[in-house]
C-alpha cells in the first residue's frame, strides 16, 4: 500500500474515531437510567464497539476524552465523576477489546464480554468503596452497606446492558466500517464456504442479536423495576 493511502487510512480512522467519541457522548441524552445517585448511559458499549474494531488503546483514549467532555459540559459530579466514568468506560471496554485482539470470532467476543461484565463490576465496586465516601460525605462502612442492595446490583446490571449493546451493534458498524474502506477485510482460511457455512454463520449472527435484544429488555426491566430507577435526560 502507497504511503498516501496508509495517510488516507490513518485520516479515516482518525474521523471514525472523532465520531465515537462525539456518539458515546451523545448517548447520555438518548438513553439514561437514573437509579439513587447513581446513572446509566450507552457510552461504555458505544466505545467498546470502537475498541473491539481498533484496539484496546482507542477505547482507552475515548474513556478519557468522553469522561473529561462529560466532566466540563454537562456532569454536576465535577472530578469524582470523571473519575468513576473512566474508570467505567476504561475497565469495560479495554478489557473486552484486549481479549478480542487475540481472538477475533464469536468466541472471542462473548468471553472478552463476559470478563468485561466480571472485572467493571469488581473495578466499580472498589472504586465505590474509595471515591464514593468523598463524594457522599459518608463513612466507608455506609457505603459498604450499599453494596448489596445497590451498588451491586446497579454495576452488574450495567455492565450486562452494556455488553448486549455491543452484541446488537458489533456486526452492523463493522461491515459499514469495512464498506467505508476504513477497515480492511481480513483474510480467513474458510474465505471459500459452502452455502451450509454461510447459513449458519447468518443464524449465529441472528441468535446474537436476539440474545442481546432480550438482554437489554431484561436490564431495563432490572433498573426500573427491582432498582427503582427511572429514564431520565439531562435538563
């Protein structure tokens, strides 16, 4: 490949980029559930899709610069709220996108998805216990108390949300990104498949996404139901 169309490529990828970053964002105003102190939005999914087609690092960099965005536009939790939102976005997506990297098909996807759901669960509960007592004014041990009854429950149902957004979205942005020439098709030695192949191929992407749409309804009947919570947008 000429050097110009390597720098064609890497504009492209610097735009698609831009462009999660701007549609994590955005997501805070499309779909949030507030439970207690505590809020939902799709933007761990939304750069989870990003680190899953261009590595751990981009989903790295855009849990900082959505966290930092949301910090000085619209959060009213100043630094403590930049700090749990990296945390978040970072622990779920980098760790999803880095078990993908290595082992790129289904298989790959859903572990990395379920180590994702296991680790942000466990990362949010520790940072609960560090951050949440400065923010709340409160003891640890108040805190701690909430564990079981909320800040629990709320994490695990999060990250699960999460990780059935990414399975509905994955397959969708990645052929648009491969239409778009800013991905290029990799070579598979099953390149040359028979009909049987392909229609089980097109039934496991199916199955996916029906997983992943019963998933989020189950989520969301979680966070309005058993958590009280409520959909809620910014003012």
């Amino acid at each position: 490949m000429s050097a110009y169309n390597n720098s064609a490529l890497k504009i492209k990828k610097t735009v698609i980029l831009a462009l999660f970053c701007a549609l994590a964002y955005a997501t805070m105003f499309v779909l949030r559930f507030k439970v207690s102190f505590l809020t939902f939005d799709a933007k761990d999914a939304i750069i989870t899709v990003a680190g899953l087609l261009f590595g751990p690092l981009a989903a790295l960099v855009i849990s900082f610069m959505v966290a930092f965005i949301e910090m000085i536009t619209v959060s009213d939790t100043a630094l403590y709220g930049f700090i749990m939102n990296f945390a978040s976005s970072a622990a779920f997506s980098c760790t999803c996108s880095l078990i993908y990297k290595y082992h790129k098909n289904i298989k790959g996807a859903v572990a990395g998805l379920s180590v994702a759901v296991i680790s942000t669960t466990a990362v949010m509960m520790a940072m609960n216990l560090i951050v949440t007592p400065f923010y709340m004014h409160a003891p640890v041990r108040d805190v701690a108390n909430m564990i079981p009854t909320l800040l629990l429950p709320f994490n695990l149902t999060k990250s699960i949300l999460n990780a059935s957004l990414v399975l509905i979205l994955y397959k969708p942005v990645s052929r648009a990104m491969k239409a778009a020439k800013v991905l290029r098709e990799e070579p598979s030695e099953n390149d040359q498949t028979d009909a049987a192949i392909v229609r089980k191929r097109k039934l496991t992407s199916v199955a996916v996404t029906l997983i992943g749409v019963a998933l989020v309804i189950l989520s969301a009947v979680v966070f309005i139901v058993l958590l009280n919570g409520e959909f809620a947008l910014y003012n």
